[in-house]
C-alpha cells in the first residue's frame, strides 16, 4: 500500500534551485547546480545552437523514433569529439557510441552493463564524488566502494588514491573524472593519470571515466588527453559523455556512452547488450539536443563558432577563479584560498564546513552545496567583492 511508503528528502543539489528561487533577497548568489551563467546571471543557449536549431526547423523531415543507440551521425561527431578526429580506434571500428537522455543515462546504462554483464564486479568512486555517483551504481545493484581523492585537508592525495585502487579486487570497475573533477575541482597531472594507468593494468580493472565537462578545464583537446590516452593504452575502456555544459544543452538530455572494446566483433557484441538495456531503461533516447550537435559538428562553420563559445565560456571561469581569490587578498583569505584559482572546470571544492556554508546561506543569501562544493560559473564579476565580504564573515 501506499500508506507504507516514506517519504525522502528531495536532491541535494537541485533542491538548492527551488530554494534560490524562492529567496527574495536580491542579492541572493546561486553557487549550486552546476551549469554555467554569463554575466546577467542566466544560462545562455550558444548562439552555434540557436543556429543548428533554425536550420533544424527548416530541414526536419520526421519525429519517428531514432534507432536504440540514437543518432548515427551524433554519434561520429561525437566520437571524434571525444577521442580525437584521427583515432585509429575509430578507423578500425573499435569504439562505438550509444546516445542516451544526458550523461547521466550515460551512467546507468554503463551501471547496468556491468551489474548484467560483467557479473561479481565492483565499482570503486573517488571520495568525494558527485552524490548521484554513489546512488546510481547502488540503484544498478552494484557494490560500490571508494578510494581516496582529497583529504581533510582539501588537497589532492595521489599516494593515497593510487595504494587504495592497487588493493581493488582484480577487474573491478573504477570510476574517474575524465577532467574537471566534481565537485573538487582538483584534477590529475599527465604524470599521475600515467601513474594510475599503471594501476589499472596491473590490476585489470575496467575504467569508467566520466567526462561531462569536456572544454571547461583547460580546452575542448587538452580535456580529452586522458580519454585518449586510456582509449589508446587500454583493450576495453567505458566513458560517458556529456553535451549538457559545453552545449549548454542541460534540459534537452544529450549524451553518450561511448565503448572501446579489443576487436570490431567484441564492440558489436557489447553494443548488443547495450541496446537490449536501453530498450528496457528509456526505449530509444531524444533526438533534439543530439540532432543539434550533429548540426553543428558536422558543420565547418558553426563547429568554430562553438568552440569560439565554449573557450570563452573556460575563459570566464579561470578569469572568476583568480579574481575571487584577489577579492578575498583584503581580507587576509588569499593564501587560504589560493586554490580556487588552480581548480579547473565549473566547481571548486572551497574548504568552507557545512555551518559555514549553512551561514553563507542564511545571512547573506548565498547558495552553495553543504560540502563546500562552489559552482564558480554561477559567480559574477561585480559580485565578486560581496561573495568575498560574506567568505570572510564566515571564516572569522
Ligand atoms: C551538478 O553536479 O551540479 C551537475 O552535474 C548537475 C546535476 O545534475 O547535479
């Protein structure tokens, strides 16, 4: 009966949303959910998909149901996107796409691919990760352990990352963030991420990287070094892809799973088992948000416009990055948080306790996840001084 039922509390993370909504305070900040928002405080549509929309209208011959791994010209663009134009994996049918509803559709079919067919494995997540992460793969009927990522300090710790994943059971799966690390914002160096490739062969362990904020690091290719490098190096590799940030496509759910298997034939086998789930998860996925980036990957044109959108989007962050910890240099806080301005992607793990964060929010308006988790594509340059102002009142 439904009178059994209990009730949970709603997302964390979106919850922060309605409860920004409903504050009227007009100096109210949201560093919450992580999209991004330009300096009037909205989320923009690129001006490349505005454009790939228009011609859409025009050129739209059907809404018929696209097969169940979606679009197959979303699905090349997308694969050059991700591992480089001129892959070799690409060339010899080595790596497929699956479109799914977003990045996070990308997750849980990943998730039950695993839980069906790779029976007994685990799948290990960095401490911290993004809270869905851990319900997720939990939801998919996996064990899902952790290794360590940042410590209580808010510092990276490799060492203790890589003798946590050399004591994971012989091919588990691990998750990594491809770049841009949620909700840290501490990435590792090409020298560390060979270093845990070592591990990963050593241990034969299936990566799952996950990478939903290709072009907000450090460049759209500079974010996929990673990627390719694991794709290159690795006979069997999964990452699921995002379009949500870097086409600023949120609500439409565009995204991907993208598979590497050894051989042509074993990638067909697998892309089998990742139809039959999909059927049985959301049928076949959106087209619009896909047939938009197929629009404009496939075009010269509006390919650079994009790319011109998404570098100045990065350019905006780094810039909001180093000029609150220049904000914060009046009130002594520059070294504290010198961080903020070394993190990459949208998200900085700041430092600042769950009170301080609960204060931040209740004194002056300002909106951030409990952990400390700051979305820095939400702050604003003219807010920058009251952001700092609030920081430090909290930090006394
Ligand atoms: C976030 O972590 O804020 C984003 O990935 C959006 C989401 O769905 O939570």
């Amino acid at each position: 009966h439904f009178a059994d039922v209990a009730r949970v509390p709603g997302d964390p993370i979106l919850g922060l949303m309605d409860a920004f909504r409903a504050d009227p305070n007009p100096a109210r900040l949201d560093l919450g959910v992580g999209v991004y928002k330009d300096a009037s405080g909205l989320t923009p549509i690129p001006r490349a998909v505005k454009l790939a929309e228009q011609r859409l209208i025009e050129t739209e011959q059907t809404k018929s149901y696209i097969g169940g791994h979606g679009d197959p010209a979303f699905a090349r663009h997308l694969l050059e996107l991700v591992l480089g134009a001129g892959s070799a994996l690409l060339h010899d049918d080595l790596a497929g796409a699956t479109q799914t509803p977003g990045g996070t559709g990308a997750l849980r079919l990943a998730g039950d691919f695993i839980a069906r067919n790779l029976p007994g494995r685990g799948i290990w997540l960095s401490d911290p990760t993004w809270p869905i992460h851990e319900t997720l793969f939990a939801t998919c009927g996996l064990k899902v352990g952790h290794y360590p990522y940042v410590g209580a300090d808010n510092r990276l710790d490799v060492d203790a990352m890589l003798a946590a994943l050399e004591q994971v059971p012989v091919g588990d799966a691990v998750l990594l963030h491809a770049c841009c690390h949620n909700p840290t914002g501490f990435n590792l160096s090409p020298r560390n991420w060979k270093r845990v490739l070592e591990v990963v062969k050593a241990r034969e362990l299936l990566p799952l990287l996950d990478f939903a904020y290709q072009g907000f690091g450090d460049g759209l290719d500079e974010d996929a070094w990673a990627v390719r490098l694991f794709a290159a190096e690795l006979p069997e590799l999964l990452v699921t892809s995002s379009c949500s940030k870097n086409f600023g496509l949120y609500r439409e759910r565009t995204g991907a799973l993208i598979v590497r298997a050894e051989t042509a034939d074993k990638l067909a086998d697998v892309r089998s088992q990742l139809a039959l789930l999909a059927r049985n998860l959301w049928s076949t996925p959106p087209s619009h948000g896909a047939a938009v980036v197929a629009g404009i990957l496939g075009d010269a044109e509006l390919k650079a416009l994009w790319a011109d959108e998404v570098e100045a989007m990065r350019q905006r962050v780094t810039s909001l990055r180093s000029g609150l910890v220049e904000a914060l240099r009046p009130h002594g806080l520059a070294e504290r948080f010198a961080h903020i301005a070394t993190q990459r992607g949208m998200f900085s793990y700041t430092g600042l306790n769950p009170t301080q964060v609960q204060r931040l929010r209740e004194e002056f308006s300002i909106y951030m996840v409990s952990s400390g988790r700051a979305n820095v594509a939400g702050m604003a340059e003219e807010r920058l001084a009251y952001l700092a102002e609030a920081i430090a009142r909290v930090c006394d």
